[in-house]
C-alpha cells in the first residue's frame, strides 16, 4: 500500500480541486483503504487492481491457515465463484498458477532450487515492482497528457508512457525507502519491547 498512498492522496486532492468527480466522503475512504473495485464509478478507475490484491492476500491466508486439502479446496472454490461475480477469473486463475509456481513442492520436485530458478524468480520480482509502480501512475499521466498538455494520440502514447516509466522508477525508490524506514522503526521498537 505505501506507493498506493501517495498517488492515490494526489488524485483525491485533484479530484476535490477540480471536482473530476463527485465523491463523497465515504468513497474516499474506500479508494484510500483500496477498494475501488467495489464501486460502481470509482474516483481512480485503474486503482481496481489493488481490491484485488488485497483480496489475494486475504486469499492466500486462508488457504494457508486452512490444514486439511478439503478445507483449501473449498477455499479456492469461494475464491472461483468470487472473481467470476466480478468478472476476474482470469486473474485468479493466473495468481492461482503463479502461487503453484512459487510453492515449496513444485520448486523442489521441477527446479530443485536451480540457480536458474533463483535467477528468473529476481528477474520477475523486479519486473513486478516497476509495472506495479506503472500501472498506478498510467491512468493518471494519460488524463494529464490529454486534458492538460492536449497532445494528440500518436504523441500522447510516447509522452505519456516516457512520462511514465519516469514516475515509476522515482515512485518506486521513494516506496522502498519509506519501507525501510518503517521496517527500522519495527525493529527498534521489538528491540525495546526485548530490552
């Protein structure tokens, strides 16, 4: 959520500059907390990735505190009917094939922890952080190249993603630098809580 924040505070702070939108207090809340897929006019429409992310996470911690395979099976079936009720099927299929690839058994019988495996799994975690970091900023740049610079689309397409490949690189450095901060200040608290 830390590089969610700060773009998603700055569409809201637009939004209620130059009311893009009408938006009420509780959808704000909402597309702050990140559940914009649940609305039916969202203020950041690109932000819908993020409620399902967040479902993801949820997801994965119930398959993982469910110990019985019929239990994960029922799991994964709510899971199926949910992304099909919000026409995400694919995407949890997808995630749900990612999760397999990432898994203790498949990575120990297939790759038997390869330096090639090692070497692939950094490449797309890399890759990941970057179109994360894109995908929040695009919609916005995009709104910004054509209202505002009022390019046309050929121009606009250059623009816009040079615009914002930049933003991504800056917003993800700043996103990791905040996380350090708080994963310091979580160590130094545990290190009082021990002392």
């Amino acid at each position: 959520m830390i590089p969610y924040w700060p773009v998603i505070s700055l569409v809201i702070f637009f939004n209620e500059l130059y009311q893009y939108k009408s938006t009420g207090f509780f959808e704000y809340l909402v597309i702050f907390f990140g559940g914009s897929m649940f609305l039916d006019n969202p203020l950041y429409v690109v932000a819908w990735f993020i409620t399902l992310i967040l479902g993801f996470y949820f997801y994965i911690f119930l398959v993982r505190l469910s110990g019985k395979h019929i239990v994960k099976y029922l799991v994964f079936a709510c899971g199926f009917a949910i992304s099909l009720l919000f026409h995400k099927m694919f995407y949890f299929l997808a995630f749900n094939a990612g999760y397999i690839y990432k898994s203790k058994i498949f990575v120990d019988v297939v790759f038997k922890k390869s330096n090639a495996y090692r070497k692939l799994n950094a490449v797309m975690f890399e890759i990941q952080n970057y179109c994360y970091s894109f995908f929040l900023l695009h919609g916005g740049v995009l709104l910004f190249s054509i209202n505002v610079l009022k390019l046309s689309s050929a121009i606009c397409f250059i623009v816009s993603f040079v615009l914002t490949v930049i933003g991504s690189v800056i917003l993800f450095k700043v996103s990791q630098h905040f996380q350090k901060i708080s994963l310091f200040s979580i160590g130094k608290t545990n290190n009082a809580n021990i002392n």
